[in-house]
C-alpha cells in the first residue's frame, strides 16, 4: 500500500458515480463538475484511512489538555446548575411559605368577621323577641288621636 503521505499521491481523476453523473458533458462544464464533486471526497479515497490520519493528526497532549479543560467546564457549569436548583428551592419554600401565611390571615379575618355577624344576629333576635309590642301604622296612630 502506497504511503498517504508521499507528495507524488494523487487522488483518483474520476470515480464511477462521477463518470455516470458527468455523462456526455462539455469538458469546461465536465472540470468545474467534477472538482465540484472531489470536493466531498476524501484525498485517499478511503474515509477509513482519512478519518485515521486525522486521529494520527492531533497530539495526545493537546487531547489531554482539551480533556481538561472541559472536564473543567463541566464541573463549572453543573455547579452553577446546582448553584441555581438550590436558589429555585429556596424561592418555591419562601414563596409557599409566603402563601400559607396569607392564607391563614385570610382565615383569620373571614372568621373574626363571621364571629361578629353571628354576635350581630343574635343581639338583633333577642332585641326582636323584647319588643313584644306591634309597632302601629301611621294611619293607627291617626286614628288614635
């Protein structure tokens, strides 16, 4: 197998699928065609052998540091996630807890104010049944000068 990294590689002119796509096409409109296509074409033709060389590429230091880095950021970032969950709980406590006492103070004054109607009633019943006398009309009073 030929070395990828030579510099007398030359990347295949054309494929099948090129050939079947460019067809009896004018050879200025045929070159632009086909460099169109070989652009999404690996250089060796084999993507295997493309995405290895890439791998080849990059330096494990570099990886390692890059690995650092975000597993640094991850661990920034959960704790800024776990930072702002907290603050959510302690806002729904406060806030819950902000609902209960308006509520009981609701409670509160609904039933102070159901006391005094009751007290208001009875007062008002038992006026009612003192009075045990009919208040007259004006055409009895009238009638009674």
């Amino acid at each position: 197998m030929e070395d990828e990294g030579d510099s007398n590689f030359q990347p295949r002119e054309c494929d099948d699928m090129s050939k079947r796509r460019l067809g009896n096409v004018p050879a200025p409109l045929r070159k632009k065609k086909l460099e169109e296509h070989n652009k999404f074409i690996t250089p060796s033709g084999d993507p295997l052998s493309y995405i290895k060389q890439q791998r080849m590429s990059k330096s494990t230091s570099n990886l390692d540091t890059t690995g650092l880095k975000d597993q640094q950021e991850r661990t920034e970032r959960y704790e800024q996630l776990q930072t702002l969950k907290q603050q959510l709980r302690e806002e729904e406590e406060t806030w819950t807890s902000k609902l209960q006492d308006w509520k009981s103070r609701r409670r509160s004054v609904t039933s102070t104010l159901r006391e005094r109607k009751e007290d208001r009633d009875n007062t008002e019943k038992l006026t009612s049944s003192r009075q045990l006398r009919r208040h007259k009309t004006y055409a009895e009073m009238l009638e009674d000068k």
